[in-house]
C-alpha cells in the first residue's frame, strides 16, 4: 500500500525577510491584492493571513449570482495522469502534491553545506476572470539545519467551463472540469519550472522544460534578432519612464525593463508549450495582444504620460513583440528545434 503524502510543516526555524521573488504568470493582473505596479513584494505566502482564508472542504467555491457547482467532482488522479502525458517532469512535481491548498515538498537538494527545498501548494477554486495564478512567496531560512525552503502556491480557477470549444470537446462535465484544470495546473506549472531552475544551485532545476525555455531566451537575445530585439527593448524602456516615480535609478530602471522582457518571453514559452499539449494553439498575434498590456502595466501605468500617450506606446510594444515571436519561432525552426 502506498503510504499517503503529508503536508510540510508550516513552521521554519526562522525568516528570511528578503523575499527572492519571480514575477511570471498573471499575478499583475490581481487587483484584489495590491498596486499593479510591479508583481507582489507586499504578500507574504508563507502567512497563513496573507491569502484570503482556504473554503473548508465541504463548501464548494461560491460565485455570486451563479447557479450552485461543486468543484470536488474532479478526479486528481487524471489530471495528474493528463499532465503525465506530456511531461514526465511535471508529473514528478505534481505526484505527491494534493490539490487542497496545503503544502507540500516537492524537490529537495544538497549544495555545499546548505540544503534547497521547494515547496509547492495547489488550490482549486472560483476566484475571478483569470484562469490561474502562480505566487512566488519569500524564502524561508533555517540556520540551525542549513536549510532554505521555497513555498509556491498555484491558484487554480476552471471558470471557463461552458466555453464553446471545450462544451464541444466534452460533453461529460467531468471530464470537462478535469481537462480544463490539467491545462491551467500545466501552464501555471511550466512558470514553477522555470523558476526551479532559475533559483535552485546551478543543474539541479535543470528539467526539459527549463532547459527548452532557456534555449527560447538564447533564441531572443542572439544576434538574429538584434533588431527585433532592440525594438521591444525600447518600448519597454520608455513604459517604464512612464511608469516611474521619477525617484528610481537608470540602473534600476534596466533592471526592469529586464525582468519584463524575460516575463514575456516566459509567457511566450508557456503559451505555446501549453497550446502544443493540448492541442488548443495560441498564435502569436494573440499572446503579444495580451501581454503586451500586462506588461505595460507591471512597468508602471501612465504615471508621467497621458492615458493616450501610454496607449499608443501600447501598441507599438504589442506589434513589436508580434514581430519579435515570429522571428523567434522561424530560428528556432531553423535550427530545426521543436517542443516535444
């Protein structure tokens, strides 16, 4: 008999109050939590105050106005084994994690004296108009044991259930529900990778996924695409001017405008990576569309500028990032890389 996975303990010998935090997925568009202005240094996941309090588990998610629907007819084990299909990492993830909020350690390994574990939180729920949310929380540090302990919480919302396609696909409701949230739980997941590669010592995040999303970012930034690249650059730049609180360094300012690039190139990835396993593609027009606002917004607003003038530079990110993906995609084909 396989012995059932506990949560993590919640405590940690100790905080670390410099939060490490990566800003992908769509957080920036959380207005119930803080300013949009730049990701979620205000909330500290690792509070059980600082998330709205978890729904008990014999109350399903309510949503005013809206006929009664019980979320807990999904079966984990298949969307655990819809996952598995495309991605034997994720799966690996995901296994040992139950999708009610609490969290669970997922990844645990020994670099030098110290120890890195990951700790990954899964909840289900109506909450809105965004189909998912990953939180970077602050890392929590043990000096007695060695240890650093990364929390992420996924925040899961299968809202879109009577969506035209999906009805068509499946006409069983549960079977509906469980593709739906093995899509979101996978492209929300793909942002968790990517950070595990990033943050843990070097080769020890070192998944497929990470790995191709690195070779995306090469992609972005070589010379091929000098001019392409250049040009998001600048709209980036000059969003974030419009942003700014007049108080910031130049070197601070590039720093964003870095971070930005590197989210829309996550988004990129995650979209087509996501669209390519179940078979729901997202073209390029599309993704630049959407996130081009989302990232207008984290640089800043239109602090400076008018709304109009902000509006337009808008779009003209929004074309130059459409250019940018496309380029990124025929070298990529070039090279004859694809994503399995």
């Amino acid at each position: 008999m396989k012995k059932k996975t506990m949560p993590v303990e919640k405590e940690v010998n100790g905080l670390n109050e410099n939060s490490n935090l990566w800003s992908y997925g769509f957080q920036y568009l959380n207005y119930g939590f803080q300013d949009l202005n730049y990701g979620f240094q205000d909330l500290n996941i690792s509070s059980p105050t600082s998330l709205p309090a978890p729904l008990p588990s014999s109350l399903p998610a309510l949503i005013p106005n809206a006929p009664y629907f019980d979320l807990r007819i999904y079966r984990e084990p298949m969307i655990k084994s819809l996952i598995k299909v495309h991605s034997k990492d994720m799966y690996r993830l995901l296994e040992n994690v139950h999708f009610d909020g609490n969290y669970y350690r997922v990844k645990c390994v020994s670099s030098g004296e110290w120890e890195y574990c990951w700790d990954l939180a899964v909840r289900i729920q109506f909450f809105g108009k965004m189909l998912g949310m990953t939180l970077y929380p602050k890392r929590l540090v043990s000096q007695k044991e060695k240890r650093i302990v990364y929390r992420s919480m996924i925040l899961v919302n299968p809202y879109q259930l009577w969506d035209e396609a999906l009805v068509n696909k499946f006409w069983n409701l549960q079977e509906r529900v469980e593709f739906l949230i093995a899509r979101i739980l996978f492209h929300e997941c793909i942002h968790v990778m990517i950070s595990l590669g990033n943050i843990l010592p070097s080769g020890f995040g070192n998944t497929g996924i990470y790995l191709e999303f690195k070779k995306m970012l090469e992609i972005s930034v070589s010379e091929m695409l000098s001019h392409e690249l250049h040009n998001v650059q600048f709209r980036l730049w000059n969003l974030v001017l419009f942003g700014s609180s007049g108080s910031e360094s130049e070197k601070k300012l590039l720093e964003r405008v870095q971070e930005i690039y590197e989210f829309l190139i996550n988004e990129k990835y995650a979209n087509q990576k996501t669209g390519k396993a179940f078979r729901f593609p997202s073209n390029n027009k599309k993704i630049a569309r959407k996130y081009s606002w989302i990232a207008a917004v984290k640089a800043g607003g239109d602090k400076q500028v008018s709304k109009r003038i902000w509006q337009v530079e808008v779009r003209r990110l929004r074309i130059a990032l459409r250019e940018l993906f496309e380029g990124i995609d025929t070298e990529l084909s070039n090279m004859g890389f694809t994503m399995d």
